[in-house]
C-alpha cells in the first residue's frame, strides 16, 4: 500500500524482534510506515528491532503480546487503537518451532503449542486487522500477508511434521480469508520461506541446518531474511494492487 502525501498509517509485524520480521519490520520503516514490533518475550531485540527503524528516520514502537492467546492479541490492537493513525498493513511472522522428531516422537502438549502459535496466533491477529481494516466496518481496507513455510508442501518428514501441519493450515486459511473480505477492500496473501538464515534453525536444534541442506536448492545456496522481507513487502505495496489469494514460493527454487 503505497503512502500518499505524508498520511501515516500503521504496520503491525508479529514476532519482529528477530529474523524475517525484523528485516520486514526495518524495510516497512524505510518505506514510511509506522512499524509496531510486536514480540512476546525478548524486549531488548525488539528495542534495537525499534531503534534501527528510528535511526534510519522512521517511527517505530515495540508492544509485547503472545499472539496464541486472545487477551493479549485484544491487548495489543488496544495499543495500535491508541495511536494517531490506521493500521493499513499486518503481517502474520509470529510462529514457533521444536526440536527435530518424528511424529511418533511427539506429544499433545508440543502439537497443542505449534498450532496455537502458528495457526491460533494468525487467525485472531487477522481477525482483529480485519475488524479495523474492513469497508465493512468503515476502516480504509488495508493488506495482510501470512508467513508460512515450504514446509506446507514438503511436509518435513521427520523433522518438523506438526510446523509443517500448521503451515498448510496457514495457507488454506490464505486462500479462504483473501475470499472472504476481497469486496471489502482488504487484500490477503502469503510467502513461504524455505531453507533461510535465521535462528529459528537454532531452536530446532540444528543451528547449521541451511548449510547442511544447501545443495539441495537449485539455487545452491540459502536465503536471507532481507530476501524473505522484500517478497512480503512487494505484496503489501501498490505494486501487488491486483493479487489476493497468492502465495510466493521464497525457496529458490526448491
């Protein structure tokens, strides 16, 4: 959504204290929005997640929430009602990991907290935009992208099968939300990371995954958040006026 005659408008980017929603977080704050850095436990990087924006001459400001509980979700569109301005853009990056098991492996408790932070967490957050977005309910429509993963089409066998589970679930809710509110003046779509640099490798329990599994993308190489960051903020833009209910493989090529 491209920002006319100096209105300020608002992006919310879940989970951009570190990774791909933080590179998201400082290019929205180069390209004129006002950034909230939404992050639920490491207020220092979500601090210098600010502080970089802010230094580059931007506005930012940073509001602690867990995403997979609604109390908090109400909480921080709270903090974005307080502010001056509309929030025109969400994109949908919160999302947890564990470590590397086969299905066998894992328990109800480890399901329980993939989907409610991967699938919970993106449906109330939408929900919220939507509410303060939507024609329907006077806001000025607005774009939102969800972040899956190319895990959705390989199903990560004997790696991450509940993320996996929950990144399909986040593509099919995509497609079904860009549907729902295409007339109200929101469009909805999604990128899916493959094999990228960021720490969530780390949280798996393999910090150096990307390298290990590199010379399988045609492309010979990992990518980067930045990489990650620029796909998501083509489809916020003016640019992507005509595109809903897409996702963009960011995998080179796998």
């Amino acid at each position: 959504m491209m920002l006319k005659d100096n209105v300020k408008r608002i992006a919310l980017v879940t989970g951009a204290s570190r990774g791909i929603g933080a590179a998201t977080a400082i290019r929205l704050g180069a390209e004129g929005y006002t950034v909230c850095v939404n992050y639920v436990s490491n207020v220092e990087a979500a601090e210098s997640v600010v502080r970089s924006i802010v230094d580059a001459g931007g506005d930012a400001f940073c509001v602690q929430a867990d995403v997979s509980k609604e109390a908090e979700v109400f909480a921080l569109f709270a903090a974005i009602d307080r502010m001056a301005f509309p929030l025109a853009a969400l994109v949908n990056n919160a999302g947890v990991l564990f470590t590397q098991s086969k299905l066998v492996d894992i328990t109800a408790d480890r399901i329980e907290k993939v989907l409610a932070a991967n699938v919970t967490g993106s449906l109330l957050c939408a929900r919220e935009a939507v509410k303060r977005m939507s024609t329907e309910f006077n806001g000025q429509g607005g774009v939102i992208v969800n972040v899956s993963s190319a895990a959705s089409r390989t199903g990560s066998p004997n790696e991450y099968i509940d993320y996996a589970a929950s990144k399909g679930a986040v593509d099919a809710f995509t497609l079904g939300l860009s549907k729902e509110v295409a007339a109200e003046g929101i469009r909805v779509n999604g990128v899916r990371p493959g094999l990228i640099y960021t720490d969530i490798h780390a949280d798996g329990g393999e910090p150096n995954r990307v390298d290990r599994l590199a010379s399988r993308i045609p492309m010979q190489r990992g990518g980067t958040s930045e990489e990650v960051a620029a796909s998501i903020c083509f489809l916020l833009s003016d640019d992507a006026s005509f595109i809903t209910g897409s996702i963009i493989d960011v995998t080179g090529g796998l």
